[in-house]
C-alpha cells in the first residue's frame, strides 16, 4: 500500500496536487476540508458545528476531525492506499492518526510537505476566492488568519514527521506540473 500525507500552508496545493497523485497511483483522496464543506452543503449536525469554526478560518476542534477521520479510516481503507490532504493539522491529530494506524497494522509512507512563501499563497487565494465560493476565501484578513494559524498550530506537524524520518520539503513553487514532477520523484524513490 502507498499511504500518503500531503501537507503545507493554505493554498500550498495539496488538493490540486492530490488529484494527480490519486489518479495517478490509484489511491483514495481523503481532504478533511472537502469532507467537512459536504457536510455544511448537508446541514448535517456534523457541518452546522463545523461551520461556525470554518467561517471564522479557525481549526474545527481535534474531536470533531479526528472521530470524522477514525471513521473512515477503520471501515474503508482497502486497495492501493490513500493520500490525507489537510490531516494531520495538530501534534493531537498526528498523534491520533499514529494509533489508528497501528491499530490496523497499516503503515505511513511519507508525509509530503509542499514548500510556497507566504505572498505566493495569499495571491493563490485571493484569486481563487473570486470564485471558489469559500467562505473562507473571501478577504486577505481571514486568509493571514489561516496561514497565522498554520503557523501557530500546524507547522509543529512537520517536525513531528522530521522525527519519524517521514517528512520530505518539495518546492511548491512552479507550473502544476513541474510540481506533480517533483512529487512523483519523490513517492517514487
Ligand atoms: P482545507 O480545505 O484543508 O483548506 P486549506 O488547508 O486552508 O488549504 P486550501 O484547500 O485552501 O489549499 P490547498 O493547499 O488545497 O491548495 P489548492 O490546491 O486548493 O481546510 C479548510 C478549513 O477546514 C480549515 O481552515 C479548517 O477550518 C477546516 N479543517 C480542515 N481540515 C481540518 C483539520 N484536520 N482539523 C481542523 N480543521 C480542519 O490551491 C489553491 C489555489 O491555488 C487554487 O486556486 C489552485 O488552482 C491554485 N494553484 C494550485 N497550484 C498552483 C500553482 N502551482 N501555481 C499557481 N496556482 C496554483
Ligand atoms: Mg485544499
């Protein structure tokens, strides 16, 4: 099995990247971010608690995502592997994934960190918030608040997979393409 994490800043470009990887080696795309907008889209209790943090561009508590990502992990995971686009977001989330894993004897390939500086990613979502529909798009105050929180809460991530010999930098900066390159490069290797 091929089991990946994709990882980097708001607008770094692990969804775009993600569907090349998943269409290229088979895998199963599991975004945090998209499963939690499908569910605000369903007014589901789930969506309704996680929009009022999502809205404010602030993390949705570690319970919430982890018991969403317990789930599918515990009944569906079969075939090549999968790729986790915007999970682990905490030490707590990592830490958590680390044990669901273990419990089901499935092992972590590589954590994939997609490197792009701070004015490239503001000027990636705000061109994108002009059509995206996100509500947490919408603005350059709530998008440094994003990356402010990336900073604070998510970076630690990349350490924690440093430790385990897992994390590997990929420059984010580039054509789609010259990017999925690098990536391929690297699962490869
Ligand atoms: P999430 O949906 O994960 O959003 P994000 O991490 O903020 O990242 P984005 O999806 O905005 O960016 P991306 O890296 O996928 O880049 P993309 O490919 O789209 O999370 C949203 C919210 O949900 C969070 O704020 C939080 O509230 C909640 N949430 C989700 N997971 C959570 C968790 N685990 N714990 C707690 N809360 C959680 O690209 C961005 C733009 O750039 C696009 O327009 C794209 O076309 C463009 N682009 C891509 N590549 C390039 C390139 N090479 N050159 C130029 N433009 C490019
Ligand atoms: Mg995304």
């Amino acid at each position: 099995m091929l089991n990946l994490v994709i990882f980097g800043p708001p607008g770094a470009g692990k969804g775009t990247q993600s569907n090349k990887i998943i269409e290229k080696y088979n895998l199963m795309h599991l975004s945090t971010g998209d499963i939690l907008r499908a569910e605000i889209a369903s007014k589901t209790d789930l969506g309704n608690e996680a929009k009022k943090f999502i809205d404010k561009g602030e993390l949705v508590p570690d319970n919430i995502v982890i018991g969403m990502i317990r789930k599918i992990i515990e009944r569906n995971i079969s075939g090549n592997g999968f790729i986790l686009d915007g999970f682990p977001r905490t030490i707590e989330q990592a830490n958590a994934l680390d044990e669901m894993l273990n419990n089901k004897k499935i092992p972590l390939s590589k954590m994939l960190f997609l490197d792009v500086d701070h004015e490239e990613l503001i000027k990636r979502l705000l061109s994108r918030g002009k059509d995206s529909g996100r509500s947490d798009d919408q603005g350059l105050s709530i998008i440094e608040k994003r990356i402010n929180i990336y900073h604070q809460q998510t970076k630690p991530v990349l350490e924690y997979y440093e430790k385990q010999n897992k994390a590997y930098k990929i420059n984010g900066i580039g054509t789609v393409d010259e990017i999925f390159d690098r990536l391929c490069k690297v699962i490869d290797k």
